[in-house]
C-alpha cells in the first residue's frame, strides 16, 4: 500500500512538473509571437479522416499583424480588417463581407492561430522529434470544456527558435487537421493597405458583393 501511494505521489509530481514546464514553453511562444510587428507564414495543410477515406492536401499563405489578417487557401482570399471578414472567390467572382463576432469564433483562425492556446486548455509534453536537424518539441493540449469539439490538439514548437511548426488537431469524430509550416517570416514590409477591402474595386470589376 505505502509502495502504491509513493508511485502516485511520483506521477502527480511528474504530471505537474510536465505541465509547468509545457505551460512554460508556451508563454515564451506567445510573447515571442506578440514581439514581431507582422508576420508571414507559408503553410501545408491536410485534412485526413481514415474512416471516411478522405485525405486532402493543400498549400497556403497568411499575413498576420495583430489580430488583422490576409489569408490565401483554396484559390481563396480571405481578409481580416480588425471588424469585419471579407471572403474573396474570384472563381464565382463574389465576395461575402459578414461583421466579426468574438463570441462566434470558437475555432482557430488566422487570428488566433499563434496564441490560442492561452485560455480553455490543460497542457503536457508529448513527444520531442528531430525534422531536418530542427528539435520540435511537442505539447498536447486538451480542452477544459468537455462538450468541446476538439478532442486535442498537439502543437509542435522549434525549440531554438520559439516558433509554432506543426498543429495537429483532432475533432471527436476522428477527423485530422494538420498544418505544417513551410516558412515562418516576420517584420516583413507591408503595404498599408494590405488588411483593406476596395469594396469599389470589385465592384467596378463585375464582383457580387454579399453582405450577410
């Protein structure tokens, strides 16, 4: 008995010590982010659902500077001006511009991607892997909420550089969402009207503009 509460006092002490130590690394990820004017990441992204047989794989950019953001994916341009998002297809020659919700936005966006781990998550280190003679320690990060839709996420930091490389996301359903960076970019020379929709500009261009 005396050996079974000294193993369960070893684990609660380890689970603890993983934790801070997780919780640790992802503060220094977060102020690192927060410390560059703008940043710009080149991005693969695939989504796999082995019971369903889909695996999609695809390439995209974002722009990220605050909470603003441009983002290309799908032959899709999405831009975040700080109060409303403006979805651009020039495949239907439309653009929907629907007004920013805080209290709506649940998932990880383009906004959120580098510090939403900040608030509703538990962390743990996971596994630590060498990529082309990068360290890339993993944490896992499970959801506080357990009506979440998320079942976990792990989330792969560059050791020496602080910067995020891999999110895994895995939904209760079973369905992978994977980003992997490409290219991590920061206080890039952008244009002032970079994160600005030309409402006029499209419109002149034969675009239907869908306000919702």
């Amino acid at each position: 008995m005396q050996k079974l509460s000294i193993l369960l006092i070893a684990l609660l002490i380890t689970s603890f010590s993983q934790a801070q130590d997780a919780k640790s690394l992802l503060k220094e990820v977060s102020a690192k982010a927060k410390s560059y004017d703008n940043i710009s990441i080149d991005f693969k992204y695939n989504l796999n659902n082995s019971k369903e047989n889909v695996n999609q794989e695809t390439r995209g950019d974002v722009t990220l500077q605050g909470n603003k953001y441009v983002l290309n994916m799908l032959g899709t341009t999405r831009i975040f001006d700080g109060k409303n998002i403006y979805t651009i297809v020039p495949e239907d020659e439309e653009v929907t511009i629907s007004a920013y919700n805080a209290n709506d936005d649940k998932e990880i966006t383009p906004s959120k991607m580098l510090t939403f781990y900040e608030k509703g998550y538990t962390y743990k280190m996971d596994i630590e892997q060498n990529v082309k003679g990068r360290k890339i320690q993993f944490v896992k990060l499970i959801p506080i909420d357990s009506k979440a839709e998320i079942k976990d996420i792990l989330l792969g930091i560059d050791v020496q550089t602080k910067h995020i490389y891999k999110l895994i996301q895995t939904d209760a359903k079973g369905t992978k969402y994977t980003l992997t960076v490409n290219s991590f970019k920061t206080n890039q020379p952008v244009s002032k009207t970079l994160f600005t929709f030309d409402e006029a500009k499209y419109k002149k261009d034969g675009y239907y503009i869908n306000k919702i």
